[in-house]
C-alpha cells in the first residue's frame, strides 16, 4: 500500500495531492496542524488529539469542524493504509482566498492529511541519548496553538545540526527554560520531575500530559513551574517528549554534562511507562 493522501474528503497516493497556490496556509502560514501515531495498529491518543486540534482552530478563530468528520477521515485513512505503525499528519488551513492579509470568516477551512509509516528512530538515541544547545525563544506569545509557522523551531532545528548536536532548547529572555523545536521538557532533581507549566509560551503537548499521568499512577512527583538554564544545567536528567521522539534523554546541553552523563534511571522507567502505555492503546 503506497503512502496516501487526504485532501478534502478524497483519499490518493500523496503525489497526486496538491493545494491551490491562493491557500492561505502556502501564503500565510494560515493553519493548524496535528500528527498522530499509531503503535501496533491502534491510534495513541487520538481523543486528545483531536481536542487539542479543536483549540488550535478556535485560537485562530476557524469556523468548526465537526469532530465526528475529521474523526471519521482520520480513522478511514489509517485502515485503507494498513500500517500498524503509523505517522499521520493533518493539517487544516482558513482556506484559499486571493492574496489579502485579512480574510473572509465564511472562507471554508482545507483539511489535508497524509500517512505515512512510522520509521523508529534510531535505538542508540534512546539508549544512549542526545546532546543539544539552547537558543533564545524567538517565537511568538501563542506556542499553544499547534500552528503550521514553525520557521524558528526550524531555523532552530538546523543550527543545533550544523554544530553537530540532535536538537535545540528553547530559553526565554528571562532564562525561563521553555521547550524543544518539537517536544516538551522536563528535568529530574532529586527524584522529582519539573516541567513548564501550560502557559502560551509552550505547546502542550500530548506526549507531555501522557508522562504526568504515568507520574500520578507510579507516584512520581511532578511539578509543573518554572525554571531557568541554572536549574537545566545542574539537573541529575532531562528528557525531551513528543509524539516522535517519545521520551528522549538529553545527556548533554551547551557543551555540559547532564548529571553523569549517562541516561538517567526515571528516564528510561518513563519510556518503557510511555511504550507500555501506548502499546495497551491507552
Ligand atoms: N512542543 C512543540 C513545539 C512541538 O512541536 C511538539 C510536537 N508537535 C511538542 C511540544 C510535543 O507535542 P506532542 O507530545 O503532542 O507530540
């Protein structure tokens, strides 16, 4: 089975799908969007998913979409694809209008998805970790809304590659520790997990909330505040999380040890919790 492609209720192959060049997402970065993962034939937390997906629309003001619609679209792309470990991808766009940075509220939104199979990154990164940089937050005030304009987590993306590392932090004027180009963040110090709290300055991130549900049924503690580059340089581990990168030891940060600089126990205990969790599809 080729990998396919969604675009407004039709499903192809994904080079036959194309978007007109008057979309707002190509002139605009006008759009919301999702990825899902699927892990032995069943879709991790799609339900959260697809409330987050809601949010994202409704922060930019789109007229809504029935769930049950973009549901059904998700679920039927995965089973004519047939992958049990799946990638797909939704994106969802105002619509396509002449050139005009204000738009038309009655405009109807493009709804556009792929899926593809999921290639497992590599095992030595999960096993022996990644070393990554920090970069000054250059985002806008609203991280929380899932948005198609990622240029500075991609710019950011690039740097920490081309200075040889796997990822990039990002750090607030204030040195507030916010989160990677594509996951969130969490340190352990002394046995306890600490991550940002849900603010507009972070996406909240799916993968995230999984790992503090497996905290409170293992009786982790965890808590969700601040801190700066101080406390992220001096943790005993951190970690990054996402739909992709799972749960991701970082064992390195700006040229510095994390704790000894091996993968931290609480680490590994929440990936195999998280891979656990995923495979009973929770
Ligand atoms: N933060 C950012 C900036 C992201 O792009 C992502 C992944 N889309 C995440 C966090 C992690 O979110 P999730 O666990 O829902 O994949």
């Amino acid at each position: 089975m080729p990998d396919l492609a969604y675009l407004n209720g039709d499903i192809m192959p994904i080079e036959k799908a194309t978007v007109p060049i008057e979309d707002r997402g190509y002139q605009f970065g006008d759009g919301v969007y999702e990825y899902i993962a699927s892990y032995a034939g069943r879709l991790f937390m799609l339900g959260a998913h697809l409330d987050r997906l809601e949010r994202s629309m409704g922060g930019l003001d789109f007229p809504p979409i029935p769930r049950s619609r973009i549901k059904a679209a998700i679920v039927d792309l995965f089973e004519r694809a047939g992958y049990d470990r799946a990638g797909i991808y939704i994106q969802i766009t105002r619509g396509v209008a002449p050139r005009n940075h204000a738009f038309d509220p009655t405009l109807s939104p493009q709804v556009v998805m792929t899926i593809r199979q999921i290639n497992a990154l590599p095992e030595n990164l999960h096993r022996d970790g990644i070393t990554a940089i920090t970069v000054r937050d250059i985002r806008w005030g609203r991280c929380d809304i899932k948005t198609i304009q990622l240029l500075a987590n991609s710019l950011a993306k690039q740097k920490a590659l081309s200075e040889g590392h796997s990822d990039a932090i990002f750090i607030s004027d204030q040195n507030v520790v916010r989160e990677g180009t594509s996951s969130n963040l969490f340190i352990v110090k002394g046995g306890q997990l600490i991550t940002h709290p849900l603010t507009p300055n972070i996406l909240p991130g799916i993968t995230r909330m999984a790992i503090i549900d497996i905290c409170r049924e293992t009786d982790l503690k965890i808590d969700e505040s601040f801190f700066t580059t101080d406390a992220l340089y001096h943790a005993d581990e951190v970690f990054l999380t996402g739909t992709v990168t799972e749960v991701m030891p970082v064992t390195q940060i700006d040229g510095r040890c994390i704790g000894d600089g091996n993968v931290g126990p609480l680490t590994r205990k929440l990936y195999d919790g998280l891979r656990q969790k995923a495979l009973a599809g929770a």
